[in-house]
C-alpha cells in the first residue's frame, strides 16, 4: 500500500491548500453530533470532482480516537491504472463544539481544511459532508452501496444548498475493489 502523507486525496482533502476550514454559507453542520457514533468506516458513494481523488475508487475513510482528543483519519483508495492501494492519515478536531458536526481536518502540516457534516442518518449509516465551501461534497455510508431513494434525497438535498450535483462522480464500491491484499503493495 502506497502511503501518501502529503496527499490528501480522500474526502477530506477541502480546501487543504487555502487552509479553509469554515462551513459553506448557508448551511448548517448537525448539531447534537455524536462522535463515538460516527468513528468506524465509511465508504464514499458519491463526491463532486477533485484533483486529489482523481482516478480513485474504493474509497473510504475510516474515523478513530487520538490520545489529544482529536480524531485520527485513515482515508484510503483504489487506483486501478496503477494497480494499488493508497493511504493517507490526517488529524480532525472540531471547530464549534463537540456536538457541532463542524470540523477542522489536516493530512500535513499546519494547514486544515473544513469537514462539515451537512446530514446524518438518525443511525448514524449514511452523511452528507462539505469542505469549507460548496467546491467539495461528498456522500458517505457505512456500507459499500447506498439505496436509490436514500441517493436521490441526498442530491436532491445538496442541490438544496447550491451544490453542483450535476457534476457529482458515482464512486465504484463493493464488489469492483479489489482486497489490498490482492494488488501491489
């Protein structure tokens, strides 16, 4: 596995080179956030075009404890020209208090980008989630596949918002990625 401390190319990569981490104009992070609900994986269903996931599928990201109190993220994706796995690992921390699911993130250096949890299932199984600005949107799940209808509220919802969904990428999941296990290391 390829790891890539200087690259973000996972789902919260946000506005990293702007060091942006506030919340789009109007919207609103969930409140009554809980983070020990949220730790564990999470695969991406859908995100709006980025240089730093370009090629990747199979991604997901997956949320820890840090010792400082912060979350620790492991973001993860497949490029299959390449043939590999790659990884990186940043360092969340909140911005507007812990049960604000408004986040600054950061895969380098001093420099942090926003995580904003726009929606979140009642069980905590599938997110809407913005960097700082409506450049960068992501739809997340806890499984490799997300119902139609749960899709289709979601963009409907960003669309709400003044995302771009039109220009949303379907993110290949389940069955089309490959073990790490399996491809060069």
């Amino acid at each position: 596995m390829t790891r890539l401390p200087h690259l973000a190319f996972s789902l919260i990569g946000l506005g990293l080179l702007g060091g942006c981490a506030g919340v789009p104009s109007g919207t609103q992070p969930v409140e009554n956030f809980e983070l020990e609900r949220y730790y564990g994986e999470w695969h991406e269903i859908a995100r709006l075009p980025n240089s730093f996931e370009e090629g990747l599928s199979c991604v997901s990201a997956d949320y820890s404890p840090r010792e400082d109190g912060g979350v620790r993220v492991i973001n993860r994706g497949y490029n299959a020209e390449q043939g590999q796995w790659s990884q990186a690992e940043g360092r969340a921390y909140f911005t507007q208090g812990s049960e604000t699911a408004a986040l600054k993130v950061s895969f380098f250096g001093p420099f942090y980008g926003g995580y904003n949890v726009l929606a979140l299932d009642d069980d905590y199984q599938w997110s809407l989630v913005a960097g700082a600005d409506r450049d960068y949107l992501w739809i997340l799940a806890r499984e490799p596949q997300l119902d139609d209808a749960t899709y289709q509220a979601l963009v409907e919802q960003a669309a709400e918002l003044g995302f771009a969904t039109d220009a949303l990428i379907k993110v290949e999941q389940g069955d089309a990625c490959p073990s790490p296990d399996d491809t060069e290391r």
